[in-house]
C-alpha cells in the first residue's frame, strides 16, 4: 500500500500549453440511491474507482434544485459588494477563520509563496461549532446559505454511503463519521483581475483539501483543474447541475492512501476580468474519529502511520495554510 500522502510532495508545474480535460467519472446519483443491488453496485464502483483514478468525481443528480443554488449565488454577490464598512464586523479574527469572512489575500497553500487572490465566507451547521457570522445588510444571505448547506450535507452522506459500499464496508460506516460534525459551506469570491498581481498568485494555489471529501455544486465560471497521476494539469469540466466531488487528506489517512487526496488549484479563466464565484462544501468527520484503517480493509503485513484523530490532522493541516491570519 502507497503511504499516506500528506501533500509535503507537490507536483511540478506543467508545462504551458493546452489543458486537457480530465478523465473524470460522471454517475448518477439515483443509480447509487437505487434499491436494485446490481444497478446501485454498478454505480459505487464508478463513483469508487474514479476516486481512485484521480480522485474526483461528478455527481449527476443531486438533490440541489437550480433556486436554492441561484439564490445562494444571488446572496453572495451582495454580500461581497458591501463596502468593507458594512463588512467589519464580519471578520472575527479570534476563530482564525472558522466562520464569517477571510478578507481579501489572507490564506496562502500550504508551501505557496504568495496569497491566494480570493476572499471567503464560512458557514457550519447550527448548533456546532462557533456560532455563524451572518451579514446584517443582506438577510437573505443567511436563508440562502443555511438551505444549501442542509442540502448539501445530506448528499455528502448519501456519497459516502456510496463509497464504503464499493469499499466493501458497512453502508453507513464512513457516513456515520461525519454525522453532528462540523462541516463547512465555503463562499468564495474571486474578484476580477482587472490588474497587476503579485508574482506567482493565482486564484487558488496547489493543494490538496484537509477534510473527508468536498462537493463542489457548479461554479460561476471555469478555472478548476486537477493534476493527474502522471503530474499533467486537466480541466476538471461538469455540465450544469452535476456536484463535482473529491477526496480529501482526512480520508486518505483514514485509507491509508488507498484513495489520495488530488492535488487541485483554480486558475484566472479566459476572461481575468469576470469575478468567479463558487461554493465547495468541505465535509469531514467529528474531530474525535481517530483515523486509521478499518480491520476489515487491512492487508496482510500492512504498514499504517500512527493513529491521528481528524481534529488533530486538521489542526496540522490549518496550521500550514495560516486560514484567517494576516
């Protein structure tokens, strides 16, 4: 079994050229919610199997309706067209960016030289965690992002239902984990480029997720791509209502690499001048969960990293990237 991969070996920059558009696996979420065995295993092989092969995923299906989406994003561009005025009150820098707003060039990659160009919001689940930050000027940014997080939390289960089937476990063995945890609603806005930028910044550096797995509902515009297995830059592409999955570090180590976490970036689009906004929900497991390979999945002689809880790695890993510091 390949060790845990803990993003320390980044990818060297691919050469400049045409992106290709990444091998990447579409399914059906009806046919993983299916009550015929053959058509719902069919389907958690492919969901599995693309994971492993570039771990990501499209999810065709997924019980997002179009409004609560155009609302979530209709929500988000008041809010981030408010004055930094009506914003101050937003950045609360005693929970190191756990909720509210990260302003504007404060997270960098972990290894990367330069801030991101980008600013964002975070929303957990009610009643776990810090309490969220809601902006006074735009009420119905709250409604929007409160109804997209339900939906989407509930359909990170269902994937994760998916996945343990395909990996042989208990349907609700990986589920069950991240059940009452905190997972975070990211809203990003990319701003226009409309300018000089520092040396070396893009929209989102190189990296690779902290948590179990991310769905990523379509953004605004394109940007997104992986880097392969063979370490090539691809275009991640998903038509109009499919949920783009990945694998984060969380699972991995909970796998022992069995499934890596893909190292992925966004880049300035055709047109630098259009802001890009997207919302990625990072699901992840109650910070309690000690990450190691389930009995049933152990190889004869396997080597496993010492026992690590999912807060503990993601404390690490929040460590690196410097979330919500100056």
């Amino acid at each position: 079994m390949a060790p845990d991969p803990t993003g320390t070996d980044r990818p060297d920059p691919a050469p400049a050229g045409p992106v290709p558009s990444a091998d990447v696996a579409t399914v059906e979420l009806g046919d993983l919610r299916s009550d015929e065995p053959g058509r719902r295993g069919a389907a958690a092989r492919a969901f599995g199997e693309s994971l492993v092969a570039t771990g990501f995923v499209k999810v065709a299906g997924a019980p997002i309706g179009a409004d609560v989406l155009d609302a979530a994003y209709a929500a988000a561009r008041e809010v981030f067209a408010l004055s930094p005025a009506e914003l101050s009150d937003c950045v609360r820098p005693e929970l190191h960016g756990a909720r509210g707003l990260v302003p504007f060039g404060r997270e960098k990659a972990k290894d990367a030289s330069v801030a991101d160009l980008k600013e964002f919001w975070h929303v957990g689940p009610e009643g776990v965690g810090p309490a969220n930050v809601w902006p006074a000027a735009v009420p119905a940014f709250r409604t929007a992002m409160t109804a997209l997080h339900a939906e989407l939390e509930r359909t990170a289960e269902l994937l994760l239902e998916a996945l343990a089937e395909h990996l042989g476990l208990g349907r609700r063995h990986l589920a069950d984990l991240v059940v009452g945890a905190d997972s975070i609603l990211r809203v990003l806005h990319y701003p226009a480029i409309d300018g000089p930028v520092p040396p070396g910044a893009v929209r989102s550096a190189a990296h690779e997720d902290i948590n179990f797995i991310t769905l990523l509902p379509a953004a605004t515009d394109d940007g997104l791509q992986l880097c392969d297995r063979d370490g090539r830059w691809c275009r991640v592409d998903a038509s109009p209502g499919e949920v783009v999955v990945d694998s984060g570090d969380q699972l991995s180590r909970l796998l022992n690499g069995r499934i890596p976490a893909t190292t992925h970036r966004v880049v300035a689009p055709a047109d630098p001048t259009v802001a890009r906004y997207s919302m990625p929900f990072f699901c992840q497991p109650r910070p309690e969960v000690v990450l190691t390979v389930p009995p049933e999945l152990l190889e004869p002689g396997e080597v496993v990293p010492p026992p690590i809880t999912a807060g503990e790695l993601h404390a690490e890993r929040l460590q690196a990237i410097r979330a919500g510091s100056a």
